[in-house]
C-alpha cells in the first residue's frame, strides 16, 4: 500500500518536474533580451491574435504575416488567443519575454476593454509599431426583406416602438460602441442583443431572430450579393470605393464616424532597433502591391501609422471613446 | 453529376492525392496521440496550406480533419484513453472489449463505422445541404436553450448506478465551466484576481486531464497489484477485417441511428462531435433491448460512438459550405482557411466556387477511403504499442499531453491545468463517481447559459416564447419525458430487485 502511494506521488512529482521545465524554458527565453539585437529576427515571431480563428481580426493578420515573413525573412506564426473580449490575448503579451519575438496584432477594441474594466491595461502598457489595415465598412445590415430600407426609416421605427427592435452586438465589443453612439445622436433606443461574434450575428440575421447586425461591410458582401442581406449604410466619411452603392450614415443625416485599425504591439522594453526593425517592415508591406490587391476584395484598406502616429490615434480615440461611454451610462 | 466529376478531377492529380494522403496520416498521428486534436492539426497547417492553391491548400485540411477526428479510436480503445473529446464513449466498450482480447474486433468495427459514418455524411452534405442548413437557421437561443437541456438530461443514462453521483458530477462540470468570464456580459467569475484564469478552463485539459491523466494514475496505482491483460491484448489474432458481415448487418439500425445523429449535431453550430458521440452512445443504450450489457465491450457501444463523431464532420460541413457559418472549432479555421484563400464563404460559395466546393467533397471522400486503409492496415501495429511497458510509455503519453494541453492557447496555465483535472479524474474514479457527466456538463453548461441569457435579451426577460418555440416546445417535451423515464426505471429496478430478494429468501 505505501509503496504504491509512493509511486503515485513520485509520477505526480515528475509530471510537475517536467511543468517546471517548461516554465524554465520559458523564463530562460528572457535571456535573449540581453543578446545582440542586432542579429533580430533570428528565430520565428509569434503573432498573437486575441480572437478566434475566422473572424476579420484574424483574416487581416494571417494577411499581413505572409508579407511580414517575407520581409524579415523570418517565419511569422499567429496563434489564436480568445477570450474576455480580447484581453486575454492582450495580456499574454504583456506578460512575455520583450524580445521582439511575441507581438500582439489587434483593433480598437483595445481601448474599449480598459474602459469596461475587461482588462486593467491599456496602450500605453505595450510599445506600439505600427497599424498594418484600416476598415472603413463599419456598416448596418438588415435582411433583404427588411422594413427598414434608410436610416430614416429605421430612426422612425425606433421612435414609434423605443427598446423593442432588436440590433445585435456582442457586449463590451466594437460594435456595441457603434449602437451607443448611434442611440445617442439619434435620440433613439433598441434592445441590444448579444448574439456573439462576426458568423453568429450572420447567422442570427439569417435565421430572423434580430433586426439589425452592426458588422464589418466586408465580413457580408457575400451575403448582400446572393441577395439575403442589405446595407443601410456605413459610418464613414466617404462611400467606400469597393462598395459604391452604399450610402454613409452621414449622407443620410447622422454624423458618425467610426474606423477600425488593425494594430501591432510588443510588450513594454523590448529594445527600440527591435521595434524600429519591425516597424519598417510594416510600412514595406502595406506598399507592397500583392498586399494591396489581396486585401481589395475584403473592403478593407493598407494603412500605415508610424508608432508615433498610432500613439496619437490612440489618444483621440480614447477620449472620444471615454465620452460616449460615460454618455451612455 | 457534371460538377462532382469537376471536383474529383480536380483533386485526382497525383500531387493533390498526395497532399490527401499526408494530411490523413499527420492528422491521424494528432488525433490518436491524447492531447493533440484534429483542432491543433488544423491551426498548425493553416498557414502551410497558405502556400498551396486553394484546392490542394483545401484537400490538405480535409485530411487533417478527417484523420483528425478518426484517429481518436486508437488511443481510446486500447488504453482508455479517449484522444480527442469525439472519442469519449468510444473508451466505453471499446477498452473492455480490448481487454477481453477483442481488440480487433473493436478496432474492426470502429473503423468500419467511422468510414461508413463518414460517407454517409459527406452523401447528406453533397446532397442536401442547403436546406439542411436552411432548417439549421431556425435554431435561434429558445431553440438551443431546450435541445442543451435535452442533451444534459442524457446524465442520467451515463451514471452508471448512482443517478445522485451522476448529477453532482454534472454540476461539477458546469461550475467548472462558470470560472472565467461569463458570456454575454464578460463579467469575471471565480477568477479569484488571477488573470489566468480570466479566460476559464479550455476542453481539452479538462477531458485530457479527467480522463487520461487520471486513468494514468489508477494504472499505476494497479500495476503493483497485477499486470492487468496486458498479455491478453496482444495475444490476440485479427482476421480479415476483425469481425464477421453479420455483425455489422446487425448494426445496421444502431448504425443509422448514430449517424443521422452525429450529422444533426454537426449541423447545429456550436456543438459538435464532442457531444454526439455521446447522444448517439447514450440513445443506443437506450432503445437496446440489454442496457446492462454496455460498458461490458458490446458491439453497439463502438458503433454508436464511431459513427456519429465521423458523420459529425460532415454535419458541421454543412453550414460552413452552404451559408458561410462554421460549426465546430475546425471548420471556424477552415472558414479562415476559405478567405485567405480568396474564396469568399457564404450562401453564393456554391454557385461561385462550385469545382472548389466539389473538389472539397471530393477530397472528404478520399480522405475518408485513406483513413479506411491505413487504420486496417495498421491495426496489428497500434497493438504492438500495448507491448511496450507502462513505464516507457506513459511517461511519453503524458508529456505529449503537457505539450497538447500547452498547445492549446500557448498558455502554461493550460499546462497545470491538466495537472488538476487529472487529480480531480483520479478522486472521482476512486470515489466512484462517473466522469462523462462531468465533462457534458462543461461543455453543455456554457452553451445553456448563453442561449437562455440571450433568449432573455431578446425578449425582454420573458420565459414564454421559450415554451411557445414548436421546436423548443418539442425539445422541452422530450428532455422532461426522458427525466420522468429514467425516474421510472430505477424506480422499477429497484423493486424487481426487491422482489427477487425475497424469492431468494
């Protein structure tokens, strides 16, 4: 009897040995810190993605990687880590080695995550490199046989029923942002749903359980070409060049705006020629022609910000971001 | 016709039939070793497939996919061990039967099942799958709510004896799945300020950590009693495809059944081969006329679980391929897969892409043919793994369940994790309490939670239109039927065991 506890407790003892070893292994990659910078990269980069696999978070930088591993010559591995809205993900960054070899590749939700207490970090934890997309086709859609044809006509509907008609969004994301805002400046109320992320709210369009999807034009146009969905229009300056047919929200007279960038991030300290290097690549890749053409039928754009001017971004952002939040409450 | 031929030309090049050959193979290899999962071998060889056309790129995930979920059966049937959650119920009869030194016969029909299980699903996928998927839509959160607590009411066919340990077993389950940040509103919960466990536990340390770190344990702790068949498992002899037609004639019905289940929980996004191998277990036992004989290594028992996980592929195909809507974790990747490769999924993939869509299946089937022939012609092999002593093997096993459980989200945490579920595995297997509970209840719980959370959202706190939904009214109807049943029988066993108590005395 004792023996055979003991053998339990020695297996229990070497399976936590070898969990220590890993932790080790893992420790010791901070040693690469101090090694010359100057050979960087010289091993793969791991892009860590903190959304699932199939989403425009992820697509926008498998992209991305492809052209970066050209370009470093290196190989660029995303790994997908979901959770709490992304800062799960977001937070493993911060928490590796700065050594240039783990970089996380995210949106604005960023920003909207430090504000909903999901995560007690923000931007200004990480050393920004850059934006590598930018997607402009933040849009409303409807069902093709929708009643709603105009923003016009869906405002009316809100006012005559506040808080009945239901519009998707997934709570604490992008999206739900997008409704506060648009609650806001129209005077209007709707019962937000969560119906989770981009392919459920498609599906849950499509099945006729919610009204509206808030969604990016890009992650539909299949949908509005079979003639399932329609758009009702995109919160942006300009009608999209991809998508002439779809008007702004502006355009109909509501005067919001929204982008989503996609941006890259290494954890505070890693060296600067680390960042510098990585920095530059970015630039090259958004000018790069393939990249460009790749990334035109997604209805998203290549969009370079220096870590400088992605700080600044950030910061309007955050203000504004802070005040329709605070709006709302 | 003309388009299936189009898609069968396009992948009988001989370059593309080997991609086939060498995702079947690698996606066997991750699906028999516990802790890899046709999920990891997917998200590994997405980025390879970047480099490959999209027809080749597609062909390469369809035999890491099919191989994937098919190789589970190895590792499950000769050790205990299910690699992958869709081989769950397969260790159920399929272990003792190995133990019994039918090895081969479990092998044989397990195989035989998957393969059939497979092509009947890729069949309904070619065949009718846009108004499959059509149907699939109208499975809004009331109608999720109730098929979940349908599915969670099966606990009390999987609790072998005590309907009580059963059911604590099942609320463990879901209260390990409350840590994390809740759905819906993101709140934390039972995350005690760490920020690891922010994102709860994953799947597949809980069911690699249950299952076969603490099965891993009893061994050990038994080894030192007796040195438990080992030798009558590879003594055995397998001839020609390990058990007779007639057997699996017999099966025929079960078989069926098992399939038209896997494909129609495929179908419904979010559920998975997890849990049809388990439903389809649970239901065979059910309608069979000896339920005491399954656990014991009873033919139906491999049937049900190899058929349905198999024909789970192509069910969760099915809304990926004809509304752009992924069903499980893999096809969510191979959604990802689509995109960059410049096929746009959605309701217009088909009708745009149509060689691609059919090379697609095309691929499935001979994926599925490979899979048939390398586990036959490798069954003899596989057995020889159980020559090797316990105590080179495990060790390797469970490292390779470190590395899997790791590989999960690159997190260490997942590592200890696993470390956990496995001391849980090993109290509970001690105090008797039944495991698959547990694990249903962890992955049925959140899905619960969700859809009645939703549900609510979207009708504004009221429970009505969950009972007025035909289909969810149908669910509820079944789940309740199946509680008040399996109330009965007890009842009715235990007094036919009273009885012939007395006629005994």
């Amino acid at each position: 009897m004792k023996l055979r506890k003991f053998t339990v407790l020695a297996f229990l003892l070497s399976l936590a040995v070898l969990l220590v070893a890993c932790n080790d292994s893992g420790a010791s990659s901070d040693g690469g810190n101090e090694s010359d910078s100057s050979d960087y990269p010289n091993k793969p980069i791991q892009v860590v993605v903190p959304a699932g696999a199939g989403g425009d978070t992820d697509r926008n930088t498998r992209i991305a990687t492809k052209y970066l591993s050209e370009e470093l010559d290196t190989d660029v591995v995303v790994s997908n880590v979901g959770g709490a809205g992304g800062s799960v993900g977001a937070k493993q960054v911060l928490d590796s080695a700065a050594d240039g070899y783990t970089v996380l590749a995210f949106h604005n939700s960023m920003i909207i995550n430090d504000l909903l207490e999901l995560a007690d970090f923000n931007y200004e934890d990480y050393q920004l490199a850059g934006t590598s997309v930018l997607d402009l086709g933040n849009a409303f859609i409807v069902s093709a046989d929708s009643e709603y044809t105009d923003l016009q006509s869906l405002i009316d509907a809100a006012k005559e029923r506040p808080g009945e008609i239901n519009i998707a969004t997934e709570t604490g994301a992008f999206t739900h942002l997008q409704l506060l805002a648009f609650q806001e400046a129209t005077g209007t109320e709707f019962n937000l749903v969560d119906v989770g992320a981009a392919a459920e709210k498609n599906t849950a369009l499509l099945g006729g359980q919610i009204d509206i999807i808030p969604t990016q034009l890009g992650l539909v146009q299949e949908y509005i070409e079979s003639g399932d969905f329609r758009a009702v229009g995109i919160m942006a300056d300009e009608r999209l060049e991809g998508a002439p047919d779809v008007p702004t929200f502006a355009e109909q007279g509501v005067d919001i705006t929204f982008d989503k960038f996609f941006f890259w991030a290494f954890p505070k300290d890693t060296p600067q020629e680390i960042v510098d290097q990585f920095t530059a690549a970015l630039e090259n890749v958004t000018n790069n022609a393939d990249f460009q053409a790749e990334l035109e039928p997604l209805l998203v754009e290549p969009l370079y910000m220096s870590p400088e001017e992605l700080q600044a971004h950030f910061e309007t952002l955050t203000t504004e971001y802070k005040t329709l939040h605070e709006n709302s409450q | 016709m003309d388009l299936i031929l189009e898609g069968f030309s396009l992948m009988f090049s001989f370059d593309t039939i080997l991609i086939i050959l060498a995702g079947t193979i690698l996606g066997l290899i991750f699906g028999s070793i516990p802790g890899l999962t046709a999920t990891m071998a997917v998200a590994i060889c997405l980025p390879i497939s970047f480099g490959m056309g999209p027809s080749d790129g597609m062909a390469l995930l369809m035999g890491l996919y099919i191989g994937g979920v098919s190789g589970g059966m190895i590792p499950a049937i000769l050790l205990n061990l299910p690699g992958t959650p869709s081989s769950i119920s397969t260790t159920f009869d399929g272990y003792p039967m190995a133990k019994k030194g039918l090895a081969g016969r479990a092998f044989g029909l397990g195989i035989m099942s998957s393969f059939l299980g497979g092509l009947l699903s890729i069949i309904v996928l070619v065949l009718i799958s846009p108004p499959l998927a059509k149907f699939a839509l109208n499975f809004g959160p009331f109608e999720y709510f109730a098929v979940t607590l349908f599915a969670l009411t099966l606990i009390s066919s999987l609790s072998e004896g005590s309907l009580a340990k059963g059911m604590i077993s099942a609320l463990l389950g879901i209260v390990f799945a409350f840590v994390g940040s809740a759905p819906i509103d993101a709140y934390p919960r039972y995350t005690f300020g760490m920020d690891a466990l922010g994102a709860g536990f994953n799947i597949l340390p809980v069911l690699i950590g249950l299952f076969a770190i603490s099965e891993m344990l009893k061994v050990i702790e038994e080894r030192k009693k007796n040195t438990i068949n080992q030798k009558k498992i590879h003594d055995y002899k397998i001839k020609g495809l390990g058990f007779s037609p007639i057997t699996f004639i017999k099966q025929g019905w079960n078989f069926l059944r098992s399939s038209v289940i896997g494909v129609a929980v495929g179908i419904l996004p979010g559920i998975g081969g997890g849990t049809a191998n388990i439903i389809a277990y649970v239901t065979a036992k059910r309608q069979s006329k000896n339920p005491k004989k399954f656990g014991t290594g009873i033919d139906d028992g491999v049937v049900a679980s190899e058929s349905s996980n198999n024909a789970a592929v192509g069910g969760a195909l099915v809304p990926l391929i004809s509304l752009g809507i992924p069903g499980d974790t893999v096809t969510a990747m191979l959604l990802g897969g689509l995109v960059i490769h410049g096929l746009q999924p959605g309701p217009l993939l088909l009708e745009q892409n149509g060689p691609i869509v059919y090379g697609i299946f095309a691929a499935l089937i001979i994926a599925n043919v490979f899979m048939l022939i390398f586990l036959y012609s490798g069954m003899r092999g596989f057995v020889r793994l159980l020559s090797i002593p316990k105590h080179y093997l495990y060790p390797a096993i469970i490292a390779l369940c470190v590395v899997g459980a790791f590989g999960v989200n690159n997190r260490l945490f997942d590592a200890y994790a696993l470390l956990f579920f496995g001391i849980v595995g090993y109290i509970m297997i001690k105090t008797k309490f039944p495991l698959t509970p547990l694990i249903l209840g962890f992955i049925l719980g959140p899905i619960l939670e969700t859809n009645l959370r939703r549900g609510l959202q979207l009708t504004g706190g009221d429970f009505l239109p969950f009972l007025t939904s035909p289909i969810a009214a149908t669910f509820l109807i079944i789940a309740a039927l199946s509680v008040f049943f399996s109330i009965f029988k007890t009842q009715k066993e235990k007094k036919m065991a009273e009885e012939s108590k007395k006629i005994a005395s």
